[in-house]
C-alpha cells in the first residue's frame, strides 16, 4: 500500500513552462512522491518536471505505476480517481 502525491519546488526564474498555478505563476519544478503506509519509507521519487507542462496525473501515468503488481493498493487525492481501476 502507498500514498503518492506531487510536490513543487521553487527555482530561479526559468519562464512560463516552468509556473505553477498553486504558487502565483512563479517557477517551480514538479516532483512524484511515493511513500509506503505500512512503514512510512519513501518508495520512489519520480521528476523533475516543468509545472506548467506536468501535472500529477501526467506523472503518474509515465512513472512506476505500471510496476505495481496485482493487488497492490495506491491511495491518492481526487486528482487521481480516473486512474482506479
């Protein structure tokens, strides 16, 4: 079981390919996060991305989705829904 979310992290200035409509349009880059449930370890870390160009759900259809196994739960926010089997 685990939980995956992204997250955005402030860089310099790099132009609109690169903003975030959760910061004010400023530059930041776009990361996928996966942590177990059961243990709290960290299961992969996916990016960077540009913001403006990926958001998570674009992440995660390109990331290690695809290598989880039959039965294997992902509990994530409702950005997500269409992605449940």
């Amino acid at each position: 079981m685990i939980s995956v979310d992204g997250t955005d992290f402030k860089i310099a200035e790099h132009g609109p390919a690169f903003s975030s409509h959760k910061f004010s349009m400023k530059s930041r880059l776009r990361y996928e996060v996966a942590i177990c449930i059961l243990t709290s370890s960290i299961v992969w870390i996916n990016g960077p991305f540009p913001c403006r160009r990926f958001n998570d759900i674009l992440i995660l259809r390109n990331s290690r989705l695809s290598h989880l196994t039959d039965g294997e739960i992902v509990e994530a926010d409702d950005e997500y829904i269409e992605e449940a089997p």
